[in-house]
C-alpha cells in the first residue's frame, strides 16, 4: 500500500533525520467513496483521525503541539468516486534556522490500494493460527496498522515482520 499515512510518516521520519525540525504538518484527504461519505458523519471520523495522527505523531522526535498538526479527511467530494487525493505539507526548519516547506500531493484508487495489504495482515495471521500462536501479532500490527498495541519504526517493523514470516520470532 502506498498511502498517505505511510508516505506521511516516511517524510516526517526522513525530516528528523535529516535534522529538520518540523514546526507544524497537515495531511488532508478528499474521495468520493462510501468511506469518505461515511465521514460526513463526524462521530465516524474521530477513531481514524486519531490513529492517521498518532502514526506520524509516533515518529517524530518530539511530538507537535494539537495546534500544530491536522490530520484527517476532510471531504467527501463524489465526481473523486474511488480516486483518493491526498496533500500532505510540512514546515520545519533547517541548521541555522533557516525555514523550509514540503507540500506533497498523491492521488491513488483507494479501494485497490489496500487490497495487497489485507491479503499480507490475514496471511500473517493464518501462519500465527498454523504456529498456534494466540494474540495478538505485535510485528504484523505494527506493520500493517497505523495505530497498532505497539508502536515501531517503519524500518523496524518491517524487519519484525520479515522475521515472523521466516519463523525466526513467535509475534
């Protein structure tokens, strides 16, 4: 999957890195599906606003005031229909104190673009119930969700995974 939330998290990250300090980020999202029509309803809105905002809040070295992060859907637009557009903008700044702005834009069909991802969580879960492992899949959540039980880095996730699927970590 080649979403917002994980391109998100990889530019925050790579920010950090980099030594920018980020100052303040938004990521909003516009689609003209069932689930963005859903999220005129507000109260639908609040579980994956929070989740799409604690996955980039938990890779960034020091987390940003409420003020200073949006993010979340913002609109139901039906001419999208299953075309999601997400813009994604961060300002930080550089050694020196020199100012910096990204402004990102993805547009991607979002049913089809989680479609892979699915498949790879239930295959993880089919090898746990082969392994008799019960629970929860720490390295598989933290892979394929965006707020799972534990939180890792996507690089560190990723390796987990990888090391569950060989056999070579029980979760």
């Amino acid at each position: 999957q080649m979403g917002a939330t994980i391109l998100h998290r990889t530019v925050v990250d790579l920010f950090r890195k980099r030594g920018v300090k980020v100052e303040r980020t938004y990521q909003l999202n516009t689609g003209g599906n069932t689930d963005f029509l859903n999220m005129l309803n507000r109260t639908r809105l609040a579980s994956k606003k929070t989740s799409k905002t604690e996955a980039v809040q938990s890779v960034m070295g020091e987390r940003l005031a409420d003020e200073n992060i949006h993010i979340g859907p913002s609109d139901y637009v039906p001419w999208q229909l299953d075309n999601k557009i997400a813009f994604i903008r961060v300002e930080g700044r550089l050694f020196g104190d020199v100012p910096m702005e990204l402004d990102l834009k993805l547009s991607v069909e979002d049913s089809p673009n989680s479609a892979g991802i699915v498949i790879d969580a239930i295959r993880c879960c089919k090898l746990g119930l082969d392994r008799g492992i019960g629970g929860v899949l720490h390295s598989a959540s933290a892979y394929f969700s965006k707020h799972p039980p534990v939180q890792m880095t996507d690089d560190e996730a990723h390796r987990c995974v990888e090391q569950f699927i060989r056999g070579e970590r029980d979760c």
